[in-house]
C-alpha cells in the first residue's frame, strides 16, 4: 500500500527558461506600452495620415498583443517530467478502459491503416479483461467490416507475439516496415487513474479540445509528458490541399468553442487556475490571427503604393519601438525552437506555414464559425486524404510545396504575394528616387519579410514547371483581384 501511495510522477522546473521567458515578456510589455501610447497620441495630432489604414493597423497590433498576452501561460513556469510505471499499481487494481476508434471513407481513410490502428490499440500493455476496443464506422463500408474480420484472426496470433517478445512496436505496418527494435522495454507511463466519468463532448468539430476543456473544468488533472521513444503512430497530411482543408475545419470548431457560452476565458475562469483558462482562450481564438496577418500583409502595402506612412521616420526614436516588437518576436520563437530541439529551417518553416495558414485557413474557419452561429451555414466534417500520392510524397520529402489545390484556398494567397511584390518594388523605388527612405522603410521591411518567408509561393508562380507548380491561371486571376483592390483601396484612401 506504501508503494501504491508514491507519486507516479515528479517535475523539475526550468529556472534558467523562467528567467529568460520572464525577462522577455517584460520587456515586451514595456514595449507595447509605449507602442500603445504612440498609436493612441496620433488621435490628438493634426495629421495629413488617413485615419481608416491607421485604426486597422492599430487594432491589429493590439489584437497580436492580446494574443501574445494569453501564450504568457504557457510560458509562465517551464518544467520537465520524470515518471515511474514500477510504481503503477498491479493489474487487478487497475481501471477498465474504453478506445474508440472512428473511421468514415475507406478511400481517404484507407482500410489497412484502420487495420493498423486497431490491431495497435488491441496490443496495449494493459490487462487484456480490462480493454475495451470498438470501431466507429460512420460510412458503414463493406470494405471496413472485411478488414475488421482480418483483424480479429490476425490478432490472435499477433497479441500473443507483442507480449511474449516485449514488442513495443506494436503497430504492424510499424514494426514490420521499420529497422529492428531498439528501444529499451520498460513499460511507459500510463495515465494517472481517475474514478470518474470519461467520454467525448461533440459540441464542436474539435471534439478532443473541447472533451479535454470540459474535463478540466471539472477537476480533471492533466500532466505533460514527452518520453524520448515515441508514444503515438500517426498518417499526417503531406500535401498543402490537405493541410488548408484540415486546418480550416479544427479552426471552424476552436471559434464554434470560443464564440459559444463554453468560451474559456469566461466558463473556465472560475473552473480551472487562471494560466490554464489564458491557455485554452489561446487555442479556441488561434484562427483570429487571420485578421491581423490580413491586415499587416494589405494595409501597410497599400498605403506604401499610395506614399501614406503607417510607421514613424527611422530617425523618430519610436520606430525603435516597432523594430523591438518585431525582432522579440521572432527571436522568442527561434529561441522557443532551437531550444526544443528544431533547427533554423524549422523556425523558417514554421512562421512560412503559419502565415499561409492565417490568410487561408483560419480565415475561412472562423468565416464558417460566425456563419453557423447565425445559422446560415451549417459544420461538416469531411475527412481529409490519408491516401499517399508518390509524387506528393515525393516532393514532401524534398521540403517542395505541392501547390494542387482548390482556386478557393491559392487565390488570397498568391493575391497577397502579388501585392507585396508591387509594393516592394514600388517603395525600393520611392527610397531611391523620392527620397522618402526614412518614411517608408519600415513598411519596405515588412513586404521584404512577407516575400523572403514566401519565397517558395513565389518560385510557385514563377519558376516551377512540374505538376505541383501553382497554374498560371490562378497567378491571373490573382493579378486582376490584387488591381481591383489596388484601385478600389487607393479611392477609400482618398475618402478616409
């Protein structure tokens, strides 16, 4: 009994990361202050600046202010963990437990990966009488219930196999595919026991996020744990049409959550520790970065075309201020990645993807939120192509976008490029021939940095000739649609 009352796990915490991650939202908050007050004193200064690109710039800095307020949580007290499973309790004393497993189109979902998924849950190290499996077949495919009769005779034998070898390996595509076991076979860590009730919450298209918030809510104790060996076998999209279409339903069903009466910033306040609430706010309003990444990539162009300043001279001690804000950013995050073990390549990746994510994605997510909320659309779940392409796989493999996707998701993209491309060369000019570098440099960097991070959207539109190229036909229509908002922008400037 003595045994059974240790603690399963310990945490260390990482004190050097907390001064660094403290030390850095100081300082950038000091800095937002100030870019505050400057935005704000313009209201009470005579200015020839239109106002309209001014207060949409303004308020998309404090809308990625408000958002990178709420990532503070995650950041507020790093630590590690170190388990110990030989402190588990026997076999007898553990809990029963259900896995379910949901499958829809045997063609994007194919069968012998569903196969997989199950045979791989049957294998868990956990008492067999205590294990329960089901599959969830929402597409009713006679091709599913096949495989599942394959399941059930390949299972006994394959069950026997995993545990009398110690296979940790135990998914079968896995470990028949993969190089010879080299992981140590101690058992890893399970999930801390819990006497009460366990389900999924389908009020949202992202039912795990939302079954997890409502869980904690109720005092649910979670804890984060990345062991070296790898804990789940997962079929990821590989291609950029796959990833837009997914990422546009999670986005969908995080703004279902958070424009609803579950939004965790008011539900959770009072349900969960303040740091956890900013956490999952996070998460429920992460495709509300589609509005100022809309903004930043058109507002700041536009008025850059049209000789409107939206940032100080470089010569006003402000514009250190914008500089600041800016390079903290990135420097947090590269630091946030090279510290988990990721390379240059992958901070570069990461901030190309999430901007293609937010003008794409996001925005067409939260569109269909706010849409079902006022009830003239209504959440569909389509999955997406688990079905590999050898060519696509092929490029994936090379780190090359495959750019076959639906008008729909390239257009605002390739538009954006577009624009930032006029607007680059149009201020180069302005700085060399107007003498006007000092105004209008800041946003001259701006459009360098949209182009130099999308550099591969460009080499997309300019310099591919393959299948995965972008079609020039959406490149032309991206030319009209940046003209049309060209000129129609130039007129509200006049306007405003």
């Amino acid at each position: 009994m003595e045994e059974y009352s240790l603690p399963l796990h310990s945490s260390q915490v990482h004190k050097l990361s907390i001064i660094i991650n403290r030390s850095h939202v100081f300082l950038h908050c000091i800095a937002i202050a100030f870019l505050i007050y400057y935005r704000l004193s313009f209201l009470f200064q005579q200015s020839k600046t239109s106002l309209l690109p001014w207060l949409l710039v303004f308020a998309s800095e404090l809308l990625l202010s408000f958002m990178w307020f709420l990532g503070i949580a995650y950041r507020w007290r790093p630590i590690s963990r170190t388990v110990f499973p030989e402190r588990l309790p026997k076999d007898d004393k553990l809990p029963a437990i259900d896995v379910l497993i949901c499958t829809a189109d045997p063609y994007k979902e194919p069968t012998l990966e569903v196969m997989n998924t199950v045979l791989s849950a049957m294998a868990l190290d956990y008492p067999p009488q205590k294990l329960n499996v089901y599959l969830s077949d929402d597409g009713g495919s006679s091709i599913t219930l096949l495989g599942m009769r394959a399941v059930s005779k390949f299972a006994r034998w394959w069950l026997p196999f995993c545990k009398s070898h110690g296979i940790k390996t135990i998914c079968p595509d896995a470990y028949f595919s993969g190089p010879e076991e080299d992981y140590s076979h101690d058992p890893e860590f399970l999930a801390e026991m819990q006497q009460i009730k366990v389900g999924f919450r389908y009020h949202s298209l992202v039912e795990d996020y939302f079954t997890g918030f409502k869980l904690h809510c109720q005092g649910w104790k979670s804890v984060y744990l990345t062991p070296t060996r790898p804990q789940f076998l997962g079929t990821p999209t590989t291609n950029l049409n796959d990833v837009l279409i997914q990422t546009s339903r999670w986005s969908c069903g995080l703004v279902e959550v958070g424009i609803s009466k579950f939004c965790p910033i008011i539900y959770g306040f009072s349900r969960m520790s303040i740091l956890q609430s900013m956490g999952y706010t996070e998460l429920a309003f992460f495709p509300f970065y589609c509005f100022p990444l809309w903004c930043f990539a058109t507002v700041p162009q536009l008025c850059l075309l049209n000789g409107i300043p939206m940032y100080p001279n470089v010569s006003n001690s402000f514009s250190n201020i914008f500089v600041f804000i800016f390079a903290s950013a990135l420097l947090k995050h590269l630091y946030e990645v090279l510290a988990s073990g990721g390379s240059v390549r992958t901070w570069r990746n990461e901030q190309r993807i999430w901007m293609i994510k937010s003008v794409t994605s996001y925005l067409y997510g939260t569109l269909d939120a706010f849409m079902e909320k006022l009830g003239l659309t209504k959440a569909s779940f389509l999955p997406t192509n688990k079905v590999e392409d050898d060519e696509q796989v092929k490029r994936y493999q090379m780190g090359v976008f495959d750019f076959r996707t639906s008008t729909m998701l390239l257009a605002p993209l390739v538009t954006i490029i577009v624009l930032n491309m006029a607007a680059f060369a149009c201020g180069v000019y302005r700085m060399m021939f107007t003498g006007e570098w000092e105004k209008m440099v800041l946003q001259v960097v701006l459009s360098f940095y949209i182009l130099i991070m999308n550099y591969a959207v460009i080499e997309g539109m300019l310099m591919r000739n393959d299948r995965g190229r972008i079609p020039p036909s959406v490149t032309l229509l991206s030319v009209i649609i940046s003209g049309i908002f060209l000129s129609l922008g130039s007129v509200i400037l006049n306007m405003y």
